[in-house]
C-alpha cells in the first residue's frame, strides 16, 4: 500500500487527480478498460494519460461479506505490452 500511495505522490497533479478518479469510477462500474484482472487475486487499474499507460496493481480483501475492500499496492507507467512478472511479483508479496 506505501508503495502505492510513494507512485501517486510521484505523479503530477493532473495525473493524479485521474489516476483517483478513475479509482473512483471502478466502485460504480465493472468496465474492463479500467479494472482488468491479470491473474487470480491480482486485479490493475488501467489509466491512459496521454500517451502514458498507468497502472495501480491491487487485491480484493472480502472478508467483510457487507463491503469488499480494493487494496491498492504498486503503481507504475507502463512502457511494453503485458504487465511485467517482476511487477506482478511485487504485487502477491
């Protein structure tokens, strides 16, 4: 979660402030073109800024059957076509 908050705090404002809406609109939509699952419990928002590709790795925590929670845990501009293993690693760890 700290890193995930460190690549936020990195960005520039405007992008930040879309990176967090598009965060927003994932709790009222299930439209993949921004919260796409890549593996079984790891899930990335996917945020287009330009020509910058953000994403923010996370999890679903439903242990509370009335409210899931998204955890969001790492954050990176994405530079090639699949998400890298190491980053993906990162996430499960």
């Amino acid at each position: 979660m700290e890193d995930a908050r460190q690549f936020l705090f990195q960005l520039e404002d405007k992008i930040r402030r879309k990176v967090i809406s598009k965060i927003d609109l994932a709790t009222y939509t299930r439209d993949p073109s921004v919260f796409k699952k890549l593996q079984s419990d790891i899930w990335e928002f996917r945020i287009r800024f330009g020509r910058s590709q953000i994403r923010v790795l996370a999890f679903w925590d439903k242990r509370n059957k009335k409210q899931t929670l998204v955890i969001a845990r790492h954050g990176f501009i994405k530079d090639q076509q699949k998400p890298p293993k190491k980053k993906l690693k990162r996430q499960s760890g």
